[in-house]
C-alpha cells in the first residue's frame, strides 16, 4: 500500500500548488467530488482569487509610484469645488465619506492640506485628537461613514448542502434504476406490490442524502464560528477622554488608533505624532521596503504592518472604503489546504474505489453472461419479456451497490470531521486553531520550544529589587512599607523618575471610576507602577518635559532610549534595556552620595555582581541610565555612548501554577520541552530549574555563542540544550531550523513579537500567544493561545495525539466494517 501511495504525499505546511494538484490528478475515481474536497482548497477558486488580489496591489503599487507626478499636474489648477451633502451636513460633519477616503488613497497631500493638514481633518469629523470620539457619536458615525466590517459572502443554506449530496454519481445511477424498477414493477406485478423494490431504493437514497447533508450543514457552522473567532481583533484608542481597548469592528472615522510594534494598522488613517514609525505595505502594494511614516509623509493604509516605531492615527476611512477592504473579499475564497493524513486517505479511497469498480464490472459481466447462457441453454434466447430486463436490472443494482460499498468516501471525509471537532474542543480550552493540519501535526510533536515571559511566567510583573547608589533595596513585591524606607538621594530622586516616566512607551489612563491603570508591555507597567508608588506626579512630568525623539525597544536593540527637552533649555537623553547592552554604553556611575563618578573596573564588577545576584533569584534583570546632551537637538539619532548609570532593576514574574506538572506531562509523554529567551542566562537557568526544565548547568546557552558555532558542533550540543538564553530571533529561527532538519524532530514553536514570526513560519506548530502576541506573530502562527500559558499548550498537544489516535481507531474501524454507531462512539460524537 506504501508503493501506491506516494504520489498522494504533500508537506504538512506551506504546500505549494504543484503538490496539491500532483495528488488530485491521481484520484481518476471520485464519487462525489463536490462532497469529498468541499473543506479543502478549492485550487481553481484561490487562483482568481489571487489573480484578483495581484490586480489590486498593482493598481496600488501603481498609485504610490505615480502620485507625485500625478499631484505636480494638479497643482496647475485651481481648488477643486467641493460640496457636501444634507446627510453630512445635519450630521454636524464638514466632510464627504468618499472624499476623506480618497486623501488617504491617494496620498494626496496637496487635497490634505486644502482641508487644513490632519488638524483640519479631525475638526470636519468633529473630533478631539487629545478626547478621542464620543462614545454617544458612534452610531452617527457609522451611519454617515460606514462600519469597519468587510463585505462577506452569505452562508450557504441547508438546501445547497441537499444538492451537493445530490450530486454523487453512484446516487443518481441507484435512482435511475429505482424509476426504472418501480416503472417495470407496476407493469409486471401492479399497484402496490410493483413499488415496493423502487420505493425501497428510493428511500434509502433519501436517507443517506438528509444524514449527509445534515452532517455538513452542521460542520458548516462550526467553521463559520470558528472563522468569526479567528477575526476577533482588539485595539487600543483613546475615547470620551481615555484609552481604552476596542473591537476592530467597532472602529469609527474619527478615533485616534494607537500603533506599536507588530501592529496591524486597523483602517486608513493620518499620522498624528510618534516616533521612529516604519511600515511594511508588501500586503497591498507587492514592495518590500520599509516606508518611514512622519508629519510631511503621514498616510497610513488599512492591512498594512508596523515593523519599527510607534505612533497616534487618525482614523479617516474604514470597512469597505479601505484597499484593504477590496482585498478582504478575496481572503477566504480557496478554502483551506488539506492535510497530509487527508491526502493519503483520499488515495487510499481512491486505490479501493479502483477496485471495487473493478469487481462490481467483473460481478455484472458474470451475472449477465451466465443468464445469457441459462436462456441459449433453454432455446429462450429469442424470448424477451420485461421479467428479463427486472432482472437485468437487479444484476446492474448489484454492481452499482458494489460500488458504493466499496468506495470509502466517508473515510477521508470522517478525518475531516474528527479534526473540525477537535478544533471545537480546543475552542474550550482556550486555544484557536488557525490552520486545519494543525490538529495532526500536534499529534507527533517532539519538542516544544517555549518563550519564558508570559507562557511559563504570569507576564504580571513587579519590581522586585534595585540596585541604586550603589546600594540593593528588597521591594519586595512593590510593597509601600519598603517603599517608604528605599533610601534614593535628593540629587538623583528627580532623574531616576524622569528616567522611569520619560522613557516609557506605557501610559498611565484613568478608567471610568477615575482609577488609574497602565496600558503597556508588562515590563514596562512594572517601572510605572513603581514609579507611581514613590508619590510621583506621572502627568506632571509628561506635562513639564517635551519629548523629542523616541528609539522604541525591540528584540534586536533590546533597549529603549529617548531624547528629552529640559525646561531651562538642556537637552538629556536617557536609555533603559538589557544589564550587557545598557552598562557597555555606560563611563559614569551614581555613587553612594549622589554623586557621578568615573566607571571603574571594580565599580563594573560590583555592579554585575548585583545584576547577576537578580538573575539568580529568578529576577528579569533592567538598567537606566542619563546622558546630558546640552542644548542642540541631532536629528540623526541619539547617543549610543557616554552614560550614566542610575540604577539596575529587578522585575520579580513569578512561574504560572501548574507549569512544573505540564513540563513533567510533556517529558513523560516523550516530547522535550526547550527554552527560548532573550533573558539573562541567570534568570533563565533559574525560572528553568523551577519548572523542571533544566537538568544540568551545561545544558544551557546563550544565542550568540550557539549561532556561532559551525555545523558539525551544532550537531553535538543540539541535543542536549535545554535553555537557550539572552537570543536573538535569528537565533530562534537557526535553533529550530536545525532541529528540524539535522534531526528531524516535529517541533512546536511558542512565540508573541514581530521578530517571532518567522520561527513560527518555520516550525511544524506554530503557537502565538493570544494576550500578548502581536498581529504579526498571530498571522504566521498556526495555533493561537488565548490566555498564554504553558498548559494550555500542552493540552492543546495531547488533543493532537488524541486526534491522531483517534483517526486511526477509525480506520481499522471503517476496514473492518463494524456498525456506524460504534464508528460515532469512536470520536465520542453521540
């Protein structure tokens, strides 16, 4: 059977069409096609749907490259006339929906600034960039402006279902003979006893039709609700005053979006301010250079994703006004590409199809030669009644039913279903399976590559110790009666808050109560919380202080720096990152009397002491530092070189309950669980040893030190690694790479960032972290964990194997033709 089946073979990821298409031309038998692929690629469909989305990118592509030559020619005429409707005007609104849409569109800054620049924009849509919209104005908005959901096809009904099952070949051929009995019944034997063998066929058609289009109406819902999950999008605005978090769905022209890093932009909008904002629009336009986003450049489209920066948009068209939206109606046509347990089963329907026709023709020639030879042998040759021609019939019925018996059309179509349903399950347990193949290729995962923060820890994290004039606090965990006796000196208090205040991509809001709350990364909410608890006045330093330029935090910098204007004229910058980037830019240091001092060697040694005594406490380690840069302000960048050091943190994030039992369920079940971090080693060693991971000190590395290793050394430490620490996502991307390749193990990746994305491309399981993960992690994940935690992923490994387990139970099942509600019993369905 191995032999016959492997052309019906294709990759459990990323199959290219070449693949799918090779396999499909071997199934030459199919019964039912309509029936047999209808949840799995439509090839013909995706096709135009591509060809569709590549016209859009081009009209786009076209309109970017073309649009300052095109505005040079417009700016020979005059303002254009422009009028606005009673609608919009009533609306207490100064601007036309395809008018603002069309700015955006097309980058016209000329039409931009007629309507006086981005300022003037949010004064004809009424809204405050600083108060956000009215929530009360929401549905004034939408009605005027449109809603951002795209246009969808209508879902099919239970009648299309009828006539897809309708369609199999060997049914229509059973109700042709079923007309043909009952018409030769009532001439031969009359009314009722002629009916009764058609009837009889009949019935059973009608059966086997209504179960089967019940069944696929049914998993039709169950796709539809899981499609609706998998576009559940959340993101941050500032409305009635305040950010908040929102549907995707619920934008409205008007609301001031908040972007960051790996970012998927909502809708079409306008820069407002930010910093350092590079976008990727190779999803609409095709080109893969970065486009730098900024006050004199400051479209932004709908679909397209935020690589570097952050930033305040206005929103100004959505839904199907967007490119994006155009593009969207062409998303889910193609269906979803079959797996590869699917494949092979369809082929081995097919090699059994095969047979049984071959057969069921062998039992219809036999049956008629033999009755030819009865009546020669009974000189009743040249005799023909309609008896004759019922039994000729019979013998035609025998051989069709052959067919139908032999044909296992359920058997490719049942491992669909049983995947569909385990998808349902995990649904439940908080997990949303993006990809169908993924179900079946979690069943024979190996080895699980897990992030540290936020899947094996709480991602709730607090400043545990600090390390500040020379001097280490126990915070304990941000409690106010060790608060209240950190000793900070009077010199460096003021520049220790800028530095956690200033140089913070979190904001502190206030919610409905007048509470307050911190929206940011969790490392991030840990030095505002801290800040917050030393009475500080946060707005108040936000309010005295301009920022000028801002070099966000991301895994290849793994610092964050800012430039900041001073009341009285000076110019300061300040960085906070990783202990080993942050104290290698660092020549001067805060002593014990406030004062700054000369970096010595023995002051660098005490220093990472202290920074690895935090690491060996489980601690993630964090340094701030200050330069003054005087009073001019360079464009070009700032300073990577000439210091201060203020303090180093420790934030305390402790190991979620139940990790330890999950490791240990994952070992015993022969799947090794592997860290992957960008933490300090010590750190890492010691939250690894906590959940069990980590057996021995040797089995640990850091990323820079494994990549540089050459092949034939990779081959000798890969398999012993446990913890690979302080690693970059090139890092990641070679560790699983070669997992995969040098070793062949079936590996599930964990991921939530930008640079994540393409590990978890490359892995077998691809798992992005549903809190924390980033759109552009989600998008290339297969598997997305709606509450980032480490169990939930190992549950959602053992429903793969029982999946998989599963399926074959199925298939000795279907072989040996046991009674179909055993076969439902096997995947617990009834």
């Amino acid at each position: 059977m191995e032999e016959l089946l492997k052309g019906f073979e294709v990759p459990p990821k990323n199959s290219s069409e070449a693949a799918l298409r090779r396999w499909r031309k071997l199934v030459t038998i199919v019964r039912n096609p309509r029936r047999r692929f209808r949840m799995i690629a439509n090839l013909e469909k995706r096709s135009e749907a591509e060809q569709q989305k590549l016209k859009i990118k081009e009209k786009i592509r076209v309109a970017l490259i073309v649009q300052k030559a095109a505005l040079q020619f417009i700016d020979a005429a005059g303002p254009l006339d422009y009028k606005i409707t009673d609608e919009v005007r009533q609306a207490n609104f100064g601007i036309e929906p395809d008018e603002l849409a069309s700015i955006v569109h097309g980058h016209d800054i000329k039409r931009l600034k007629s309507h006086g620049g981005v300022d003037g924009i949010a004064e004809k849509v009424t809204v405050s960039l600083d108060e956000g919209v009215l929530s009360e104005n929401v549905s004034t908005r939408q009605r005027i402006y449109g809603f951002n959901q795209y246009t969808e096809k209508p879902p099919r009904t239970f009648w299309m279902f009828v006539w897809d099952a309708l369609q199999d070949l060997t049914l229509i051929i059973l109700m042709i003979c079923a007309v043909v009995s009952i018409g030769v019944g009532l001439a031969t034997e009359g009314w009722p006893k002629g009916m009764y063998d058609g009837a009889g066929i009949l019935l059973s058609i009608i059966l086997v039709v209504l179960v089967t289009a019940i069944s696929d109406y049914r998993q039709s819902l169950q796709f539809r609700d899981l499609d609706r999950e998998k576009k559940k999008i959340s993101v941050q605005v500032t409305r009635d005053g305040r950010r908040q978090q929102v549907s995707i769905y619920d934008l409205v022209v008007g609301d001031v979006v908040h972007l960051g890093i790996g970012d998927q932009v909502p809708a079409d909008g306008l820069f407002i301010s930010g910093y350092s904002m590079q976008i990727d629009e190779s999803s609409l336009s095709g080109e893969t250079d970065l486009v730098d986003i900024y006050e004199q450049k400051p479209f932004l489209l709908s679909g397209t994703k935020v690589r570097d920066g952050s930033a305040k948009m206005l929103v100004t068209a959505v839904g199907m006004r967007t490119e994006w939206g155009k593009l969207m109606e062409t998303l889910n046509e193609g269906g979803e590409d079959e797996t590869p347990l699917q494949v092979k089963l369809n082929g081995v329907a097919t090699i059994i199809g095969k047979i049984g026709l071959t057969f069921a023709v062998l039992t219809f020639l036999v049956l008629t030669v033999r009755f030819l030879i009865e009546k020669a042998l009974h000189n009743e040759f040249t005799k023909w009644s309609s008896t004759d021609a019922l039994t000729l019939l019979d013998y035609f019925a025998i051989a069709v039913t052959i067919i139908v018996v032999a044909v296992p059309e359920g058997l490719p179509l049942a491992v669909t279903l049983s995947l569909a349903f385990a998808m349902k399950q995990l649904m439940d347990e908080r997990a949303l399976v993006r990809h169908l193949s993924a179900c079946e290729t979690m069943g024979s995962a190996s080895c699980i590559c897990t992030d540290k923060t936020g899947t094996l820890t709480t991602n709730h994290m607090v400043v545990n110790k600090i390390w500040i004039c020379e001097k280490i606090s126990n915070i304990g965990d941000n409690e106010n009666k060790n608060i209240d006796e950190l000793e900070i000196h009077e010199s460096v208090f003021s520049i220790f808050l800028r530095s956690i205040f200033l140089n913070s991509s979190a904001e502190v809001v206030k919610d409905e109560n007048g509470k307050n709350s911190i929206l940011g990364t969790p490392t991030e909410t840990a030095l505002l919380e801290f800040g917050l608890l030393l009475s500080a006045d946060h707005d108040a330093y936000r309010r005295r202080f301009k920022i000028l330029k801002v070099e966000p935090f991301n895994s290849d910098r793994k610092k964050m720096s800012v430039l900041v204007a001073l009341p009285e004229g000076r110019i300061q910058a300040f960085c906070k990152g990783a202990p080993e980037i942050v104290l290698r830019m660092c020549e001067k240091v805060v002593d014990s009397s406030g004062e700054v001092v000369l970096l010595s060697e023995e002051r660098v040694r005490d220093i990472t002491e202290a920074i690895n005594g935090f690491a060996s406490d489980a601690l993630r380690t964090l340094c701030v530092a200050v330069k003054d840069v005087g009073e001019t302000f360079n464009e070009n960048g700032i300073p990577d070189s000439g210091y201060t050091l203020i303090a180093v943190f420790g934030i305390k994030d402790p190991v979620r309950p139940g990790v330890k039992e999950a490791v240990q369920t994952c070992l015993a079940a022969g799947i090794t669980v592997r860290m992957v971090t960008g933490d300090n080693i010590n750190t890492a060693k010691a939250i690894a040893k906590e959940c069990g991971i980590l057996t021995a000190e040797e089995n640990a590395i850091e990323g820079p030190e494994f990549s540089s290793k050459s092949p034939d050394e990779m081959k000798d430490i890969i398999p012993n690694i446990q913890v690979m620490a302080r690693s970059k996502p090139s890092d990641k991307l070679n560790f699983v790479t070669n997992l995969r390749n040098m070793f062949g193990e079936v590996v599930a990746v964990t991921g939530d960032g930008t640079n994540d994305a393409p590990a978890l491309r490359q892995s077998d399981i691809g798992l992005a972290m549903g809190i924390a993960g980033t759109e552009v992690a989600k998008e290339n994940a297969d598997v997305i964990v709606m509450d980032d935690n480490f169990a939930t992923i190992v549950n959602v490994a053992k429903w793969g194997r029982a999946v998989y387990i599963n399926i074959q139970k199925f298939v000795q099942f279907q072989l040996t033709d046991l009674p179909l509600s055993q076969l439902y019993n096997c995947f617990g369905l009834i």
